[in-house]
C-alpha cells in the first residue's frame, strides 16, 4: 500500500479476460489524465519458451506433468514481489515484455517465446498497473498481494475461462485443440494451489457466468456473447460501496448477496466504469496530498 506510488493489480488465469479489463483501465486513465505503467505477468515467466519446453521434458522424465507456468518453478514470484515493493517505495522499477506471437515479437525483431531486455518503468507515472496470473499471490516465501492498494481478480466461470482460452489460444497464438488441452491439464494442480487461492485476497471479484450451455467447453466454437452472460461482481469489503447509485446507474442488474451485485454480460464494462473510477479519483487525490501537491 502506498500513497505516493499506488498499485493496481488485476490477476486472473490465462484467457480469464485480464488482458481486456486492461483495455477499460486503460480508458479510464486517458479519460481521468492519469499516468499509469502498465505491466504484463507474463513477464515475469523464469524461462523464455525453448527452455521451458526443456524443462518440462526434463521434468516428464523425472515423471512430473505437471510443471506449469502457473507455479513458483516457472516463475520469477520474488523478483514481482520486489518491483511492487520497489514500486510502492520509489515510483521506480524495471520491467520486460515476453512476446507471445510473431505479432508481438515483430516490432523488437525478436523471435516468438522470448523477452525482452529488463528496462527502467517510465520515470514520473502516477501509479503501477499490473496485469497477470499472479498479483495476488501469496506463498511461503513471497507475499505478493501485500502491495496492491486495489486488487482486482477476473475469473470466469472455468467451463468459459476454457472456452476462452481455447479459442484465442488456437486463433492468436497457433496452438493445436490438443496442445491446449493439454496445458489445461499441466496447469490444473498449480491452478487450485497458486490461481484460485488469490480470488479469496482480491478486494473485488468479476466473474463472468454463460447462460448458454457450455457444458462440453471443448467443443465450443464461439465465446459466449455479451448478452449470453452475466456478470457477479462481489465486493470483499462491502462498506462505502454504493450499490444504490450502481443498481440506478445499470440497467437490469441486482443484488444476490448483501456484497454481491450481478449486471448483464454486455454492462460489465460499465460496471468497472462506474465501480473504479472513484477509486482512482481518490488514489490521484491521496498521491497529491502526499506529495504535497494539493
Ligand atoms: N468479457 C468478455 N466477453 C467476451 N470475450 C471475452 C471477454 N473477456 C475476454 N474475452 C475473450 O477471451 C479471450 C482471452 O481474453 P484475454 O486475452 O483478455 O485473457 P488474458 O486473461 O489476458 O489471458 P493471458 O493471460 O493468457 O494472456 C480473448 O479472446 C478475449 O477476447
Ligand atoms: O498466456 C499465458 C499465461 O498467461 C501463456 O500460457 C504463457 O505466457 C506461456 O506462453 P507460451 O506457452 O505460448 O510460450
């Protein structure tokens, strides 16, 4: 937590959406003027995508499956732990990009499944945005969701966070059915031990539920809709949330739980709209105070 270097991180399974709640932050900063260093987890991967491969392999032959990207092995956990609070201290840190497609590797005239060089954040922002599989993670070494003053988590019900990833898995990325498959199920130890516990440290939840049939995830052809979903947004700390103003303000939404709203699949965006652009209105006014700007 820090007034003068806030953090705000969204964590989330691959293909959970973290990456398009990104796109709405974004927004909300241009249209607010604020200064945001947006990061990716993914950059924080141990190993680039040749040599994960080898130490998968090396793991099969020991007769371990289940090396995944989604544990502390694969990952640099006190490395992101220390850039939050490196952050949360000094506005300041570093950071690198992991290229995921020939799209995103172009522009560096790197290869797929490599990083980039570390680099300095740029100097001056107003605050850390994190977006990632691991912003709330807390193991017996590194207590990562310590840092955050905002912790959000995306999570889907799992049957679409599947589809979800299948598709833009197979689409973006070029992955096989079975190849994804088959990380589904690497990662499926790693995703009740490190994914699942950060849902119950996050401050507020979005959890987007098909109500088409999605019972065989696998054989999906499309991402359920918009207007084939809803939205549960829970609150971890229900108090000085105004639900009447976001009940008024969303059209068709209702409260299934004292903390808990749900809003139709295509007013999600909206909802975050409404629900974090206070908080950022006020982690701007408390980073003034603390400067000694206002
Ligand atoms: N609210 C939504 N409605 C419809 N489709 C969505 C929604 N959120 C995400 N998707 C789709 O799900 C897929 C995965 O989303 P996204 O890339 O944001 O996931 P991610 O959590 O960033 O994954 P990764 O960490 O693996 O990069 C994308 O094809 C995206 O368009
Ligand atoms: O999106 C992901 C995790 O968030 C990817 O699964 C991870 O970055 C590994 O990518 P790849 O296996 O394609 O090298």
């Amino acid at each position: 937590m820090s007034e003068k270097h806030p953090i705000i991180a969204i964590t989330g399974s691959s293909g959970a959406g973290t990456s398009t709640v990104t796109r709405t932050f974004a927004n909300i900063f241009r249209r607010e003027g604020v200064k945001a260093a947006i990061i990716e987890g993914d950059s924080f991967h141990r190993y680039d995508r040749k040599e994960m491969r080898q130490r998968m392999a090396e793991e099969e032959a020991k007769g371990n499956r289940h090396f995944s990207h989604f544990g502390p092995e694969a990952n640099l956990f006190e490395e992101l732990e220390n850039l939050f609070k490196t952050y949360a201290e000094t506005g300041r840190g570093r950071c690198r990009k992991y290229l995921h497609n020939e799209e995103e590797a172009a522009p560096y005239g790197q290869e797929p499944g490599t990083f980039t060089p570390w680099e300095d954040l740029p100097p001056d922002t107003d605050m850390l945005f994190y977006e990632g599989l691991h912003g709330a993670v807390v193991t017996d070494k590194v207590n990562v969701a310590q840092y955050p003053d905002l912790l959000i988590g995306v999570a889907p019900s799992i049957n679409l966070e599947w589809i979800q990833k299948l598709i833009r898995d197979k689409t973006q990325r070029r992955y096989s059915q079975e190849a994804v498959v088959d990380t589904i199920l690497r990662r499926m130890p790693d995703y009740v031990n490190y994914i699942c516990p950060q849902f119950a440290v996050t401050h507020v939840n979005f959890q987007r539920v098909p109500v088409v049939d999605t019972s065989n995830p696998f054989i999906a052809r499309d991402i359920p809709t918009a207007d084939e979903s809803v939205c549960v947004i829970r609150f971890a700390k229900p108090k000085g949330i105004d639900f009447p103003y976001l009940l008024s303000m969303i059209d068709g939404s209702w409260m299934s739980r004292a903390n808990t709203i749900v809003v139709p699949g295509g007013k999600m965006e909206l909802a975050m709209q409404l629900i974090f652009t206070p908080f950022i209105w006020r982690m701007m006014e408390r980073r003034r105070r603390a400067l000694g700007l206002a």
